[in-house]
C-alpha cells in the first residue's frame, strides 16, 4: 500500500482521477506493473489503469 502524496499531471487527467476518488491522501496499491502495459492500481474502490506516457 502507499499514499498519494501529490499530483502532477494536465487539468484533464486530473480532473478524471479525482472524479474517482484518486486525489493527495487517498491510499492505493498497485496491482500490476509490468514493464510494457499500463500500470493497474486500486484505491476508493475503484480501479484505474495508468498509461507509461
């Protein structure tokens, strides 16, 4: 488990993620992280996929 500490990404990414519940405080883990796909994480309840980019 770890904490998101902060957020540095453009108004629209960001806009979308805390409409979920991923914002400064909130604690996910990463469920998968494979070198060549998105990285999966969970936190909120919800599951969001994070591209490498």
């Amino acid at each position: 488990m770890a904490t998101v500490t902060a957020i540095k990404v453009n108004t629209r990414f960001l806009s979308r993620i805390a409409s979920i519940g991923l914002t400064p405080g909130c604690r996910i883990k990463v469920l998968r992280n494979d070198r060549h796909q998105p990285i999966l994480l969970y936190g909120r309840d919800s599951m969001i996929a994070v591209n490498r980019r």
